[in-house]
C-alpha cells in the first residue's frame, strides 16, 4: 500500500513536471457582484453589516505558508491578490450591491482576539453603526486545473483540459450588542467543466472560481435575512426579484417547517431553477425543492433540459439541513 502510494505520488510528480514547463505568470481575480443573474438594489435594510477581514484557513496556505496560492494541477499557480482580503470584498461589495448596508472592517484593534470575550465590546466601540458583526474563516478558494488526458505529451500539446472549482467559508453573524450568534454555518460550492472553453485555461479557471465565490456569497444572503426578519419583522424588505424567492419548497409547493422525527433535510437550489430533482431514481419536483429524507447517503439526481446534468452522493443526518447548490452549465 506504501509503495503503491508513493508510485501515484510520484506519477502526479512527474505528469504535473511535464505539464509545467515555466512558471505561470500570476492569476488576476476580478470579482464582480454584477455577473450571473444578479440584479442591484433587491433589498432595503436598516441593518448594518460589519464583515471582519477573514481567517486564511486553507490547506494550501497552511502547508506552503504561500498566502498567493490559487490553483494546483499542471502548475502551481499564484495571484498577485491577498487572497482572503479579496473574498471578504467580495461579500461586502455583493451586500452592497444587492442594496444591503455593509462595511469592510479590515484593521481590527491591535489587541483585538476572537479567543477574548470582549472582542464584540471592543469592536462596537469602534463601530456603533453595526448592528451585525460577520466572521469568515477561509476553508477554500482554489482550482484544479488538469489535463483531461495525456496523448499529447510528445507534442505538448493535450487532448482536452478540466477545471474544478472550490469555495468554501465558515460564516458567523453576531449580534453586535449581546455577542450572541444569530446564524453560523459552513457555504460552499464546487464547480467541474470537463472541458475548458476557448478561452485560456487560467482565464476560465479563475471566472469559474469567482463564479463559485459568488454562489457563496448569494447562499449567505439567502439564510440570514430570513433569520433577520425573524428576529426583528420587517427590518429587510425585499424590493424586487430578491433570492429569498428562492428558498426552497416541499414537493407540495408548501414552505418546509420543522424537520420530522427520524429525518434529515434536503434542500437543493439549482442555477437556473426549474430543474427535475430524483433521489435515488425517484422523480420528486423541481428546483428550489425541500426534501425530507432517511438519514444516510443518497444519489441526487438534478436535470433541466438544455443543459449538463448534474449527479453526486449526499450525506443525510438525523435532525439536520444539507444545502445542495448547484449551477447546470449550458450544452454545448
């Protein structure tokens, strides 16, 4: 077993060595809240929000102690971006865009530390006007970029590339006066293209990429507005075409209550909506869908017509929410 995985280790040495030639030139991240199907000024609030620059979590970070570190596979690519500064502006300039109030806080007090209990005090006394202060740990923003086969190696020249994509983010909202957590979970969204466009396969990457970031950010919007006007009615108005429309539904049309004993929950958002959802080769409705299921692992199955279909395994827990979000890329 040993060997074995030394030789695979040594092989994806060896095809990334090839592949590489020099080193690539760095990765421009241009995120912009206007791309995909979103629309300005969906919202009216009187709460502000206070996003405190994230945490760096990811692996790649960690291990290379590389904060530059974007993407793996035929090289090992950079960006001339601080990485975890540009995904907190990325949220902050989203909430802005969809007319939410938000600020970037990204210089926190020299003596400011999450691990105290004053640090939500220490924080408010800096910035009265927020009434939401949101914590981001930074699990992963990268690509995988590789070649989808290697007949072309003598010619360095390659059959077909793929591309995956991966966002992940620990969120925290508090309130700024008690320090309470009103809403904290873990958003993420992963792409995969088995064929890279026209464009250059880095180029694509990296709008694939902030195409998943975006997906993030929007799933964020979606669960604690909700939370919000629950706390306090009224304090979000949603203007036009906002995406809490797309909180997903019961098969029934109906809006998903609490989850039933000795069930767990589905709720699976499609990009576009519409899409035919099968579980386990049973036809349930279309997307948004709610689904209350056996805990354990399932096959999901989600088809629109005119567009990749799009299959994984879900995890199902007793008692708990499993978000599936997922965009359908157009056939070629």
């Amino acid at each position: 077993m040993i060997k074995r995985s030394v030789a695979h280790i040594l092989l994806l040495f060896l095809t990334s060595f090839l592949l590489s030639g020099c080193a690539s030139k760095p990765i421009e991240l241009d995120y912009n809240p206007n791309a995909g199907e979103t629309r300005p000024n969906q919202y009216r609030s009187n709460v502000t929000f206070g996003f405190v620059t994230f945490e760096d979590l990811r692996v790649a970070k960690q291990m290379m102690g590389d904060k530059t570190l974007i993407g793996w596979g035929s090289n090992t690519y950079h960006t001339n971006a601080n990485v975890p500064e540009q995904v907190t502006k990325a949220f902050v300039d989203t909430y802005q865009y969809l007319g939410l109030k938000a600020i970037w806080i990204k210089a926190p007090p020299d003596n400011f530390s999450f691990s105290t209990n004053s640090w939500v005090r220490s924080l408010r006394s800096l910035y009265p006007e927020v009434n939401i202060f949101v914590i981001g740990k930074l699990q992963n923003y990268e690509f995988l970029l590789r070649s989808g086969g290697l007949s072309g190696l003598a010619s360095g020249t390659f059959t077909s590339l793929a591309v995956t994509t991966q966002a992940r983010v620990e969120l925290y909202y508090l309130d700024s006066q008690t320090g309470r957590i009103i809403w904290g979970n873990t958003l993420h969204h992963d792409t995969y293209d088995r064929k890279v466009s026209k464009m250059v396969p880095t180029d694509f990457a990296a709008l694939r990429l902030q195409d998943a970031l975006q997906n993030v950010v929007l799933q964020s919007v979606d669960r604690i507005l909700p939370k919000i006007n629950k706390r306090d009615p009224g304090s979000v108005q949603v203007l036009s075409g906002g995406f809490m429309a797309d909180v997903p539904k019961t098969p029934e049309g109906k809006s998903a209550g609490t989850i039933p004993a000795g069930k767990g929950r589905l709720e699976i958002i499609s990009k576009p909506q519409g899409a035919r959802v099968y579980v386990d080769g049973i036809y349930y409705g279309l997307t948004p869908l709610a689904l209350d299921l056996a805990p354990g692992v399932h096959l999901l199955k989600v088809h629109k017509d005119g567009y990749e279909t799009s299959r994984d395994k879900v995890g199902i827990l007793d008692g708990k929410m499993t978000p599936w979000n997922g965009d359908l890329p157009r056939k070629n």
